[in-house]
C-alpha cells in the first residue's frame, strides 16, 4: 500500500471519530441546557460523559489496531 493512503485512511478514520465525539457533545448538550431538574441533569451529563469516555478509548483502540495494521506492510 502507498504511505499516502496508509495515511489518509487513518486520518479519515481519526476525523469520524472526533466528528461522533462533537456530535455526541452537541446533541447531549441540547438535553443538558433545557433540564429543569436535578435527575435530569445529572442524568444527561452521565450519559455524556459516558458516550464519550467509550469514543475515546474505543476510538483510541481502533486507531491503534489500524495503525499496527497498516504498519505490519500489508502490501
């Protein structure tokens, strides 16, 4: 495989994993704002925090695992 693809692969990949960590942010952030309750409040950030904990170590590990892919000189 050409460096160049190995490359922009793993960039592609990089870039949907930042855009699902802002859109997982702007979409919990629009239940966070509104909530009149503590419960709800507390709830929403949880899940927020919770989404992307999982997106960046998940994230991290599908980067780690396409980087040793393309490293091990898949040809």
């Amino acid at each position: 495989m050409l460096p160049l693809f190995k490359s922009l692969v793993f960039f592609i990949v990089l870039a949907v994993v930042v855009l699902l960590g802002y859109w997982s942010y702007k979409k919990s952030n629009e239940k966070i704002i509104p909530s009149e309750t503590l419960t709800a409040l507390l709830c929403y950030s949880l899940i927020l925090i919770t989404a992307n904990m999982l997106l960046f170590f998940e994230g991290s590990l599908l980067l780690l695992s396409l980087y040793r892919l393309l490293s091990s000189g898949l040809k």
